[in-house]
C-alpha cells in the first residue's frame, strides 16, 4: 500500500509529545511532505490532511469514510457524553434536523432583545470596573447568555461558579494523564463535569415540566417522524454541550476582535464609521445588524487569523485515497484549520490582519472551497453559527458605538491555543466612555 509519507516516531507514544508540545509541529509536516502525512499519535497510526482541498474532502465530498465519535480523544467522550458532537450518521441526522429550527429563523430573531439587554449590563458593569480581563469578563457575559437563552437558566447570581466550573472541564479536554485521580486536570474536569450536570439535570427537568422561550424547551418537545422525543439523558448531553459550544469559540472571538482592533486603530476607526452612519438611524436592531459588511469582514478576518480551534479529529471508518496515497481503516484523522487559512497562494501576506481580504472586491476566501473553516463546513457546519454571529455582533456594534479602551502595558498577549485560543494573558484592558479621556 502506498502510505502517506512521514514518521511515526517512538514506539507506543509515537509524536505525540511533538504534537502537544510543539505548536508549530503541524506546519513542520505541512511544510516537510504537503497536504497528506503520516504519523502516530496515542499510539495510533494517523494522517494529517491539511488545506482547502483536504478539508473539502473530509468534511464534504468522502465524509462518509469518517467518524466523529472514533475520532475525538477520549476525554472529550467522558466530558461532554453522548451529544450531537459526538454522533455519527442517522443518529446525527436525525438529533441535528430536531434541534436546527432553534437556531434560525424566527426563533433567532427572538434571541434579539435578551442578548442586548444581557450585553447592555455586562458594558455598564465594565464601565465602572474600568479595568479587568477581558477575556474572563467574556467568557462570563457569554456564558449568561447561552445559559439563558439556550437551556433557559437565568445564572445572574451564579455566572461566575458556573463559567468556572466549565473552565475547568474544559482544561481537561487534552490532559495527558490518563487516569482521573482527584488532583490531576482529568480528575478535576471530572469533577466539574458532574457538578454542572446536577445543575443541567434540574433545568432539564425544569423545561420538561414548564417549557419556556429557549432552545432546551423546543429540544423537549421536539418530534421526529415517528413521534420519538429526546430521552432525558439526551436532553442533558445536549444541553451541556450546548453550553460549552455556546461560548467558549464566541469568547475567544471576541476577545481576539478587542485586541485586533486596539492594535489597529485605523481599522477601529473605519468600523467605528460604519457604526455612526448606522446610528444616525436610531438604536441597533436586529435590521442594522445585517447592514454591516466591514464588521462582517473583521469577524471573518478573526475567523481566519485566530479561529478558536486549531484543528478536528476524526476516526478512518472506511479506507480512502486521497492525492495517490492509501489511508487503511482503523486510522486517525487530523485536519488543520490554523494551516489552512494561512496558505499563502491563497490569502496573501497571511500572517497580517487585513479584513480588506474579505471586500466585494478580493474575495480572497471564494478562491477556493473550504478555505475558511473556523466553524467546520459541509452538511456537518456548526449548527449555532447564525446565533454565535448574531450574538457577536449586538456586543461588537454596541462597543464600537459607545466605548474605548485600552490595551494595558506588561502582559502576554501570544495566542494560547488550549482549549480554545486566546492571548495567553487573557487581555487586560483600560475601558471607558467613547466621549471620555481614559
């Protein structure tokens, strides 16, 4: 058979350590043996298939000789349990068609008036705290939000354990000690996975019982084609992955967006233009967000320079050829989001921020399919994309319109990719008033 090219490594532990250590491993093989490779990772032979044209053919044209479920590592399994993440095929099909009528439409139009009002208190607490990190204060005005609309728990009072508690559970996604002993990162994922679910299993029962304006309501009284319904366990895998899916990328956008534009000041002050005209026609509606094309094009421009996953994992359930090269079955799967939006042939100068690459004019992305997967793509694209977009830019537009802040000096502010990215000092931030001095 003819292998992709590439090395295994050690025995048992083959590249794993160069994988989970060195960010830079996936375009040494990229740049070493092109769009397929070889390697071992976990003690499993795996294959990294990496551009638009891998990318195209694993999430689109040959999905079907992968899997979801045989592919994420273990942890991801045993923290988010058996959720529409994890499934494959009908299964998948049949849960995704359920739950989609909660993420568009009429039902997102609804979302409108509580992500302002949430978003309206997070900028006046933010105002009068005047400095603080900004990344934990999005990681909690998101979580809010996805909490409330999507399984209809008002977490007010308690968005800050909550958000913790996840914060937690997602430091275990990739812990590297396999046994979940109380004080390692598993372990205490762990423990917060169970501590989160007490509180999903109440709601869940909560919505069962008195269903409200949110999506967990519509999930419980959802019906397939033969009047089946979600099971209770299924409600609360769903929830929680909800929650987690709800705001982790969201927070990591966001966050990316204020440090771009705070080191950008000319593309701040173009989007700041677009937001005065806009304004001259009265307060933001849910209309106005879909007049806003340079802000569509700094969240595009976020989506390829910093998406919040560098990659996906997938399981080889049915051998394949791909670019002359065999790939047996039983194989892992890797696809690189990072690497892929930074080909050069097709985003020019790609290590610059430059949303002028997404303009009617340059269109750099429509080159070729697949080229910006930030949220996956294919029939299996993310299902909250509209409500994530939706939700960042009632937050964008509002703080463009009305704040400015600074970046504080002597913090780190180097991409951290783990669990999602983010500066690695969280990004801390002197906030105040558009028509005050700082």
């Amino acid at each position: 058979m003819n292998l992709p090219p590439g090395k295994f490594g050690l025995p048992i532990i083959g590249q794993t350590l160069q994988f989970l250590f060195d960010r830079k491993f996936v375009d040494k093989q990229y740049a070493k043996y092109g769009a397929i490779s070889k390697t071992s990772i976990l003690g499993r032979p795996t294959v990294y298939m990496i551009g638009s044209e891998a990318a195209e053919f694993l999430l689109s044209s040959h999905m079907e000789c992968f899997s979801w479920k045989e592919g994420w590592p273990d942890n991801f399994k045993i923290l988010l349990g058996e959720s529409l993440f994890l499934q494959d095929g009908e299964e998948h099909r049949r849960n995704r068609r359920l739950m989609m009528p909660a993420f568009h439409g009429q039902a997102l139009n609804g979302y409108f008036a509580t992500m302002a009002e949430i978003s309206q208190r997070y900028l006046h607490k933010w105002e009068t705290k005047g400095e603080f990190n900004w990344f934990d204060e999005f990681k909690q005005l998101t979580f809010e939000i996805a909490s409330q609309l999507l399984i209809g728990a008002k977490a007010e009072d308690d968005v800050e354990r909550l958000s913790k508690l996840f914060s937690t559970l997602t430091n275990g996604f990739f812990a590297i000690a396999p046994f979940p002993l109380p004080f390692t990162a598993l372990g205490k994922a762990i423990a917060a996975r169970d501590r989160l679910l007490q509180h999903i299993t109440q709601v869940v029962r909560q919505r069962q019982q008195n269903p409200t304006n949110d999506v967990l309501s519509m999930l419980a009284q959802a019906q397939d084609e033969d009047g089946g319904r979600f099971s209770l366990e299924e409600l609360k895998a769903q929830a929680m992955l909800m929650l987690f899916a709800g705001h982790e990328t969201t927070t990591s956008m966001l966050t990316w967006f204020c440090l771009e534009l705070g080191r950008h000041p000319e593309v701040l002050e173009l989007a700041r233009q677009e937001q005065r005209e806009l304004a001259h026609t009265g307060q933001l509606t849910l209309d106005q967000l879909g007049k806003m094309p340079y802000l569509d094009q700094i969240f595009q421009e976020i989506e390829r320079l910093r998406p919040p996953v560098a990659g996906g994992f997938r399981g080889v359930v049915k051998p394949f050829e791909f670019q002359g090269y065999h790939v047996p079955k039983g194989w892992l799967a890797i696809y690189s989001i990072m690497v892929t939006h930074t080909e050069a042939n097709i985003y020019p100068n790609p290590d610059q921020f430059d949303p002028d690459r997404f303009s009617p004019d340059r269109q750099e992305h429509k080159q070729k399919p697949f080229s910006l997967i930030g949220f996956g793509g294919g029939p299996r694209i993310c299902v909250g994309l509209a409500f994530a977009k939706l939700e960042m830019k009632i937050i964008a537009a509002n703080l463009l319109r009305n704040y400015q802040w600074e970046i504080l000096p002597s913090q780190n502010l180097e991409p951290f990719p783990i669990p999602t990215l983010r500066p690695k000092d969280g990004l801390k931030v002197k906030f105040y008033p558009l028509n005050k001095q700082a």
